[in-house]
C-alpha cells in the first residue's frame, strides 16, 4: 500500500467521523470542529491526485496543492464567519441552538 | 515491512484517532485541543505526500490558527460552552448516523482504490506556466498560484476581506466602530507576556523569511502571512496591544492592500503583456514578488480580524 493510497483511505475516514458528528452533536461550535474534519478529509481525498499527477519531472502535480492551499484558507473564513454567527446567536436568545423546542423548554421565557 | 512504511501506518492511525476523539470528547475544551493536535499530525501526512507547502498551511491555519479561533469562542460562549438541549439523539439515530458515515466513508475508500492507472494531470500546463509566466520560480506551487491560477488566488483574497465583513457586521449596531473584544478578559499574565516578548519577534522574522524564500522553496505569502497573524494574536492575548477598532484607516487599507495591488497588477498585464494576469516575462519574479509581499501583509491582518470577532460595545 502506498502512502498516497494509505493517506487516500484516511481521508475517506475523516470525512464519515466528521459527517457523524456533525449529524449528532448538538452544539454548533461542536458541529463545526466536525465540518472542519470533513473538509480536511476531501482536501487529503483530493491531494492524493497530487501525488499521482507526477508528470514532466515533478514528484508531485501542484495544481491540486495550491488549490488545496487556497481552500484551506477559505475554510477558516467560512469558519470564522459561522462562530461569529454562533456568538451573536447566543448574545441575543443566551441559546446556543436553533430548535426552537429546546430554546422554549429550557428557557420558560415566552417565545416571540 | 520497511520502517517508513511501518511508521506511515502509525501515522494514520494516530491522525484517525485524534479525530475520533475530537468527536467524542465530553468537553469543548478538550475536543479543540484535540482538533488542534490532528491539525498538526495532518502535516506530517502532507509531507509525506511530498507536499510541504500544504503542511505550512494545514499546520499554521488548519491547526493553529482555527484552534485559536475555537478556544475563543468557548471562552466567550462562557456558560454555554458545554450546553447541550435535553432531547438527546436516540440509539436508533446514532445507528442511523453511523451508517450513513459508514457508507460515505466506505464510497470515498472503493473510490480511491479504483483509481484509472494513467491518471489525469495538469502538471504538463503548470510546469509550462512555472518555466515561461512565472519565470525565475523555483517553486512550482508559488508559479501556479501567482501565475497559472493567477485569478483564483486573487478571488480568495476577496473571499477573506468578504469574511471580514462578514464578521464585523454580526456586530450589534451600538458597537459599530469601535474596536473587538480583547482576547482575553483577564489582566496581563506574566509568562504570557515574558512568551510574547520573546516569540513574536523571532516569529516575525521567521514569517518574512518564508514568504520570501517561497519563491524558490516551500513556503509563501500563505504561510508567511498566517505566522505573521500567529505573532499578532500572541501579543494580543498577553494584552501588550489591544485589537485595533474596525474603523482604523491602516487596518482597512492593510486589508484590501493584497488584492487591490494584484487587480492592478492583472489589469496592467492587459496593457504591457497583452493579456489579463501576465506578466512581462523579464519583469515576472519582481511583480509576483510585489504581489506576493502585499499579500502577506493582507493575510496577516485578516487572519487576527477574523478570529477577534465583530466590535463589541463593552467598555473601552
């Protein structure tokens, strides 16, 4: 088994851990840390064609690594800007969840 | 079984681990340590798919700076860090969930074990950008950010200003203008200030360092910029500076500075080099490297902003 293939089968890993926590957990700060394993699961899925892509000389094919770069980047902005939602979010209805069954029992407030 | 192989395994299995346990751990806290603990081991799989350039990033902003961004968050969620509603997933969800992962999963591995044997590569097309458009790179990454995808490059800068924005504008209205919270609510630490005293400025040097040798060796305005916002944050959290407010003059113009300097730079390719994005082949290292150094210095304000979060309207 090469690495590129070993790194591959990690990656495939990743993403279904990340896509059951981000099914179960119940708070978004914990459901992002589990879309995060997704995304760095699909950017190694994808990275390995840059080991494969070996061609005119490079050991490796670096489209697929500047765009892996590039996207590890937006990620974090995406991410970013989602705890930025979740802190105001919370700010405003001291919820940290967006069901609204939850948000009534627990807070015994009437709901508006 | 060869010792590189044998640890390669090991790798793996430590990286898939510490993701399982960021999933599982009980408390925020820890689950973000653990996150920050992949990001790094994450790196070294990267490097041992020849791919040093991804290993900066993924380590810098993957494991670093996120993990940053997510401690924060539970330090301002406070209370309602570990807060869960009261309807917990039954079994029969859990079972569901694990299987559709399961079957996600098990897809993406059959994928990756059929590959085609003659695989598809634009390798051929970059290494003809790196030899003429990006000429004097020894760095193919760089040559294919800064010239072959020239464009891309440029857009994801703008995707980091629209994330700014993005933030800032979570803000309640009363606040708008003035500066984030601190990083931390604390007084000064003493050996958190002693670290920052000592750290950023190494830190710093170190940043323009690979910015500047990622013309020729891994490295770049990517991975420069986040060590730069790294020292940022650290000299913010020991509260020897506090986060500029969002209204700064110098914190806008450092903000739009990346892109700002490499739309003109494209649109001058139009003028001297016939087409949106070229270079004048003898002029091609010095302008990508002018693009480059605004970059760094874009990426190293944006990063720190993002993870401040919005202005606040507290005192101060």
């Amino acid at each position: 088994m090469t690495p590129s293939v070993l790194a591959g089968l990690v990656g495939a890993a990743l993403v279904g851990l990340g896509l059951y926590g981000l099914i179960l957990h119940p708070h978004p700060l914990r459901k992002l840390l589990a879309f995060n394993l997704i995304g760095s699961g699909v950017f190694l899925v994808f990275g390995i064609v840059a080991r494969r892509g070996a061609a005119v000389g490079f050991r490796f094919d670096p489209v697929p690594q500047a765009m892996v770069i590039t996207g590890i980047v937006v990620a974090f902005a995406a991410s970013a800007l989602a705890v930025a939602l979740i802190l105001r979010l919370s700010a405003e209805t001291s919820r940290v969840t967006l069901d609204p069954e939850a948000w009534t029992r627990r807070n015994g407030e009437d709901a508006e | 079984m060869s010792l590189l192989a044998f640890l390669d395994i090991l790798l793996a299995l430590l990286v898939v681990a510490v993701a399982v346990w960021t999933i599982v751990a009980r408390d925020l806290f820890a689950a973000v340590v653990g996150y920050v603990a992949y990001g790094l081991l994450l790196a070294f799989v990267w490097i041992r798919l020849y791919a040093p350039d991804v290993a900066l990033t993924e380590a810098a902003v993957g494991g670093g700076v996120t993990g940053v961004l997510l401690i924060t968050a539970g330090k301002r969620l406070g209370a309602l860090k570990n807060v869960a509603p009261e309807a917990q997933p039954g079994f029969a969800f859990r079972l569901l969930a694990g299987a559709l992962a399961a079957l996600v999963a098990g897809a993406i591995g059959a994928a990756i074990l059929m590959l085609p044997e003659q695989p598809p590569s634009l390798a051929p097309e970059a290494a003809a950008a790196a030899s003429t458009a990006g000429a004097g790179l020894g760095n193919p990454i760089t040559a294919v950010l800064m010239s072959y995808r020239s464009f891309d490059t440029m857009l994801e800068k703008i995707v980091l200003i629209l994330a700014v924005v993005g933030v800032w504008s979570v803000g309640s209205d009363k606040a708008w203008g003035g500066a984030p919270a601190p990083f931390r609510q604390s007084k000064p630490y003493a050996p958190m200030v002693f670290l920052a005293q000592m750290l950023a400025p190494i830190g710093v040097l170190i940043g323009i360092h690979m910015f500047w040798t990622g013309a020729n060796a891994p490295g770049g305005a990517f991975q420069g910029g986040a060590l730069l916002a790294a020292m940022w944050m650290v000299i913010m959290m020991a509260r020897l500076v506090e986060p500029p407010r969002v209204d700064a003059q110098w914190l806008r113009l450092a903000l739009v500075a990346g892109p700002a300097v490499f739309l003109i730079s494209g649109i001058a390719g139009e003028v001297a080099a016939g087409s949106f994005f070229a270079y004048p082949p003898s002029l091609a290292k010095p302008i990508i490297l002018l693009i480059e150094a605004f970059m760094l210095l874009s990426i190293a304000a944006a990063l720190p902003m993002l993870v401040a979060g919005p202005p606040n309207e507290g005192p101060g």
